[in-house]
C-alpha cells in the first residue's frame, strides 16, 4: 500500500505541483499509521521547492536533472558510501572491480564532509606523486571540492589517458597546501605481487581486492613454494583500500581450513549472510605476519580479522581504517542503479570494525631508515693495503642473490617477528583479543 501510494504521487512532482491536494482525513490518517506512513507534510514540501527551483532558479533547470540530484541528495546523506548510480557511473563501478580504468589511482571517500584520500593503489600516478592516506583534496583542477559529491569527485578525476589532473592537497600536521600535478594513466594493475626477502622468507603484497585476486595469490604461492620451501610468510595489506567482499573471503579461505572467516547482519533477511572456509589450506603451519595501517579498508580489514581471530597470523602495524560496512548494487529499472548500505560485517569473535578498524598484535608505527651522507674519510677493510680478497669475489659486496638491506622499518620489524616465531616455535605467545570461533562457526571509490 505505502509503495504504491508513493508511485502515485510522484507523477504530480514531475507536474512541478506546488501541493498537493488531500481531502481532510488524510493527514490524520498518515500520522496514525506509525512509522510506515508517509509523511505526507514533508511531501508537499518537497513539491513547493521542486516548484520554488524550477520556477525562480537564476538557470532553466529540467525535471529529471531536479529529481536525480534529490535522489543523490537522499542517498548522500545517509553515509559516506550510499550512492546513486547513472549508467556512467555503473560501467566505471565495473572497470574498478575488474582492475581497469582510466585516471591517477586513489581511493577516496567523504569524512567529515571532506574528500579524503583512503589510500593511493600501488604503481600509479597517485602513489608516484606521494599522495598519503588521509590526504584532504581541496581542489580538482579549478573546481573546489567542498560542493562535489563523491561520485562529481571521481568523475573529474577520471579522464582520458595522457591528460593532466591538478589537485590542490593538504596533509596532516600541515597548514599549508600542496598542489600536484599528475597525468592520467590506464590503471590496469595485478592486485598481487610477491618476492622472496630471504631464503625461506616469502612476501604477498595484495594492493586491492579485485575480482581475480584470490586467483592471483593463489599463482603467487605456486611461484614462492616452487622456488623452496617457506619458514614465513608476510601478507602486506598497507594502503589496501579494499574492494570486493567474496574475493577477501576467497583469500582469507587459502589460509583457514574451517570455521567461520566472516559474517553481515543487515534489516533484510538476505543481508544475513555466513562465510565458512572450507577443509584445505595453503602454507599450511607456516608461521604469518600480516601488515596493516590507516590506508587498509573494508575487505581488507576482513581478511585481517578473520586471521586475527582464529589465531592464524600475527597482524602488525598501526590501526586500521574501519570500514565495516557492506554496500549492494541494486539495478533500477531506468537503467540506473543505487550502491546502498545494506549489512554490517562482524570478524569471526564478533567484532564490528565499523568505524573502529583493526587493532593490530603489534603496533609498529610506519618509518624509514637513514644513512648518512657519506663524507669520504671513513675507512673500512677494504681500503687497507694486502687485505684479504673476499672469498666470493668483489670487495664489501653482498654475495650474489641477497636482498639489498629493507628500507621500510615496519617490514624489516615482520621479517625479524617471523625469524623470532621459527626459532621459539609454540613458546611464542603473542598477545590476541579473545575469540570463540566455536560459538560462531557453521565490500570503494577509486579516480
């Protein structure tokens, strides 16, 4: 009744009716109705400035232009990732998923009413730039950004490959703003790379989650243990912004053989959903270390919880962004869609990480080391007359095959974590929230 009511009023919205007309009874009998009732006075406000603007608005302004910014409006204002979908922006929703699209490569959300950068995607103009998580864009171009949606935001951003983007920034701790110029790029990217640090040491960097990446980590693991046999391994989630909820699920099933990986609750029976892994595991007892931080979001703040919660990896790093919530794609029959907010996900424990993130094991904040600028009066070893040669040949050099030493201090912290866990084995004991996987067993923007 309440559904088909509403379809009848709308044709008067599109008459541009200043009200609209009711017999008497009507508006008690919608206050009577509870919550489920239309608020009818509020209705007939919305016709007077439907009317107000298409009648004194400085620019001639048509019907379906007024009616999908309202219905923009309506969304935008319910949180940070309801959206309403054109068919443009639907076919650059698909692009993202699948890992193609044309512009500089960042993440972005709204916070505070701010455009705000989640994380840039690795290999990009954004990363190459220097854009940081937490970034506030202040301008695209000319444009100031505190008038744009979301969706207006990404839509400028994204663009033809080899244009130039300029984008006013302002970090944090600073008061002054930076302006960059970046030239748009065909971001076609694998969400996973992965590398050997040491003999034994393997490292998985996954950069988003894309409807491939399970695949991909799954090529990645074949490639390591093919080379030989693993004593730890380190999953990189830094600056993950995160992406589609079944492949961190897929992800997070490589490494678990049962239990309960994650859970939604929503108002909608079929928001209520349980994700299980299912028996077999790849480096199976093969001792973890996950990296996290303020730029991992949403699915990859899944597949952290979840292997935080049944006790499968260390996670380190520094909090987590805390986006907790999953959004559906619900097509309309204009061609258009609505990416709604649905459910909210729960870690195996039953953990909301909606706007609370991920507390690592162990906080190592993010750093780098420096070596001096060398002076040339330092002598070594090899600047002495009749030294001895170095048996593998050359002078002070690694020998062949070793990595160059680790300039990223949170890394060079998960390598040594790993080699401390081989070495005590189950005498490790680190520090865990509780978990009751028992009681329990049985989802961006991106310019």
């Amino acid at each position: 009744m309440r559904a088909s009511r509403f379809r009848w009023l709308l044709p008067a919205l599109f008459l541009g009716v200043t009200s609209l007309p009711l017999p008497a009874h009507a508006a008690p009998q919608a206050a009577a109705g509870g919550d489920d009732a239309l608020p009818v006075a509020d209705i007939q406000t919305f016709a007077e400035v439907f009317e107000r603007i298409k009648r004194a608005y400085v620019e001639k302004v048509d019907d379906a232009t007024l009616l999908r910014n309202a219905m923009r409006g309506m969304l935008g204002q319910l949180d940070p990732h309801s959206a309403y979908l054109d068919k443009q922006d639907f076919e650059a929703l698909r692009e993202t998923t699948e890992g193609q699209f044309g512009g500089v490569g960042i993440e972005v959300g709204m916070q505070d009413g701010q455009l705000t950068v989640i994380a840039p995607i690795d290999d990009t103009p954004a990363a190459r730039a220097g854009l940081q998580p937490q970034d506030t864009i202040l301008r695209i171009d000319d444009t100031p950004t505190d008038r744009l949606s979301l969706q207006e935001a990404v839509n400028l951003m994204r663009g033809e490959a080899g244009t130039t983007i300029t984008l006013t920034i302002l970090r944090q701790g600073e008061s002054t703003p930076r302006t960059l110029t970046l030239k748009r790029q065909i971001i076609q990217t694998d969400s996973v790379k992965h590398e050997w640090l040491e003999p034994g040491y393997g490292y998985l960097r996954i950069s988003q989650f894309q409807s491939r990446t399970a695949d991909q980590v799954d090529a990645a693991l074949d490639d390591l243990t093919a080379k030989g046999a693993l004593k730890g391994l380190i999953l990189d989630l830094r600056n993950n912004p995160g992406g589609v909820l079944d492949s961190a699920v897929d992800v997070a099933d490589a490494f678990l053989d049962h239990g309960l990986i994650v859970y939604t609750e929503g108002r909608l029976p079929d928001s209520n959903l349980r994700f299980s892994a299912k028996p077999g595991t790849r480096a199976d007892g093969v001792p973890m270390v996950v990296l996290i931080n303020g730029g991992s979001a949403s699915a990859a703040e899944i597949l952290a919880g979840a292997l935080q919660d049944r006790h499968r990896a260390v996670i380190m790093g520094t909090q987590s962004f805390g986006k907790g919530s999953v959004q559906q794609v619900m097509p309309l029959g204009n061609g258009d869609g609505l990416k709604l907010t649905t459910a909210l996900y729960y870690t195996p424990s039953g953990r909301s990480i909606q706007a609370q993130g991920i507390t690592p094991d162990i906080e190592v904040r993010r750093g780098h080391l420096e070596i001096a600028k060398d002076s040339g009066l330092a002598i070594s070893e090899s600047d002495l007359a009749g030294r001895l040669a170095n048996p593998n040949g050359g002078a002070g050099k690694a020998a062949s095959g070793d990595r160059a030493p680790l300039q990223d201090y949170q890394l060079g912290e998960a390598l040594n974590l790993l080699k401390a866990l081989n070495v005590l084995g189950d005498a490790a004991v680190i520090p865990r929230p509780p978990a009751d996987a028992t009681a329990t067993a049985g989802d961006p923007q991106r310019p």
